[in-house]
C-alpha cells in the first residue's frame, strides 16, 4: 500500500445554516485523530485552517505534547501528535504531501452525504497505485467547492438506520479502520 | 440480532500506574459514543460512575441535551442522548439491560490488551443468540477483577504496527462498525 496522509479541513466548510465558514480547531480533534492515524500507519495529519490565531493554537498544543512537559509524561502522545502539521489550505496540504511522497497524490474527500462515492474495496485497490491525502470536513463539512474538483468521494458511513451524525473523531477512526485495518475478523 | 447496548466504565478502572481509581467522566465520551451508538442502532449506552457528583455531571448535560436549550438546537443530538442512562455499576447496568430485554445477555469485554479473547466472527454470532452489553473501560482500561468474571473479551483493535493508544471514542466507533456495521464495502 502506499503512503497515506489525513487531512482535517476548518476552511472552507459549511456551518448549520449552509453558509460558508472557517471552524474553529478543537483540542480532541487533534489528538484522537492522531492516535487514529498513528494506530493505522498514516504518515501525515494536516490540520487545515487560514486563521493565523488558530494555527498558533495547534502550534501551541503540539509544541506541549512534542517537545513540553507533554513529550514526557505521555510518550506515546508525542508519537502520536508527531505526525500533525498545521497548513492553511488544502492546496497546500496536497502541495506538501506530494512533495513528501515524490509523487501525485489522491485526494479522497469524505462526506456524511456522499454521492456519486466510491467504496471501500475500490478506494483500497487506489491506495495500491498512488499515494492518498484523505480530507475530513468539520462543522457540517467541505464546502461544494472541494466537490467540483474531480476528485473521488468515499461512500458514506452508513450504520444500521438514517441517522448519520457521527463526530468527524469517530467518522475518522471507521475510515481508517476499514481502509486500513488489516483484518476485519 | 439481538439488541446491544454499550457501557462506559469509570470504575473500576485503572490509572497510568496501575492504580485502582474512579475515573472522571469526560463530556466528548458521551457525546461520542451516544452519536456511534445511535448510528449503529444500539438500544442504550450506560455511562458507569459511582461518584454522586459525577452522576449529577451526566445528568444535568444529559437535561440540556434531552429537554433544555440543547434538545431544539439540535434535535439529533438529543437523539443520540436519549440512550444514555447513568448507572453506578457494571453491576447495575447488567440488571438494567437485562430488565429491558427481558433475558439474560452477554457481557462482552473489550481492552487494548486482550489475551484469551475471541474475534469479531464469534462475536457477531453470539449476538445473533443473546443481547449483549460491551463494556469499554475509560484511563488506562478496567480492573483485573473485570476480567475474572468468565465473560468474553473482544480482541484487541491492531492497526498497522504495535501502536494501541486509541482514544476510547475511537476504539467504540471501530468496534461497533466491525460488530453492527452492515457492510465493510
């Protein structure tokens, strides 16, 4: 399988109303995400947000937990929020990712409300051929802009009913999980 | 199937010394859990403490979500928070979910560390014979005398190398899309 990278896009998403906005970063996103990638082997965590106020709040976070007081009192922590770099775009993120992996990338969006998606087995046999960036939306997720670009979208997370309001943290983790994971048994 | 609920266990639980404590209920956790558990259409999700304060904690986030400000705000969020019921044991919690289903159902374990355990094929066939309750454990994962009662343990969640350090949010969504997920593709 190839590298795979996450990406946790605050910018551009939509709130409850539908208006486009950039989320605030929250402190559990970070970390859970990050102990989810670092369980499934992803090799990068971008935590996408412009806002400059917000990016020295993740700086701040990962500088507690990798180089702080943090990075000894919980090692495994570290390991985990190593993997975490702040970008403010998604272009950039997909910019930097490519670079690190010295070739073009996927870019696999995920959405509560996927249509014309792929599935799990078909985005597997992709991760055989190419390098993939795979971005989650916060708030009520991306913006339709980062749906017009071409790019595969994931099926959705469908559990046993209509209900489909899983925390992007869970929604991250099954993902992971069912890409990743290597057995399901 | 039969029905499942899923319990959250505060004590007995371990600290990162091994410790026996009472660990503090976290926020994220129910809210979490409540919205995995409703995706995957578990009947009741049992947070297990028997602080008294701790107690009046759940109750009074669960009364902004189920009938305060919260239930109008947002309604599927009071959807997920309707399965929660707080209990101060395992104990309780086991009398609680057998009352509701009428029978007597399976207390199946779940630890970072499983030894002795079975899989998730043996697990979806038990319940498709008995209800179960799934305990998770909170801090550094449930007293050895947990262990000691003969119940099952699900294997543990391996990702891609030797790191198991997922938040438990993450370990009970992976786990309820491996047992109650319809479809991996």
């Amino acid at each position: 399988m190839k590298p795979v990278a996450v990406g946790l896009v605050h910018s551009p998403v939509l709130d409850k109303r539908g208006d486009r906005v950039v989320s605030a970063v929250t402190n559990v996103d970070i970390h859970d995400i990050a102990r989810a990638a670092r369980t499934y082997g992803v090799q990068r965590y971008y935590v996408i947000t412009p806002a400059a106020e917000q990016q020295r709040l993740v700086g701040s976070i990962l500088e507690h937990w990798c180089q702080g007081h943090g990075s000894r009192y919980n090692p495994a922590r570290k390991e985990a929020l190593s993997l975490v770099k702040v970008v403010a775009t998604v272009q950039e993120a997909l910019e930097d990712w490519n670079l690190f992996c010295d070739a073009e990338s996927d870019c696999l969006l995920t959405s509560a409300r996927a249509e014309n998606s792929i599935g799990i087995e078909e985005a597997r046999e992709r991760l055989l051929e190419k390098p993939a960036l795979i971005l989650f939306g916060t708030g009520h997720g991306m913006a339709p802009e980062l749906f017009e670009r071409g790019w595969p979208v994931l099926s959705a997370i469908i559990g046993r009913g209509d209900y489909n309001h899983l925390s992007v943290r869970s929604a991250a983790a099954i993902i992971l999980d069912r890409l990743l994971g290597r057995t399901n048994s």
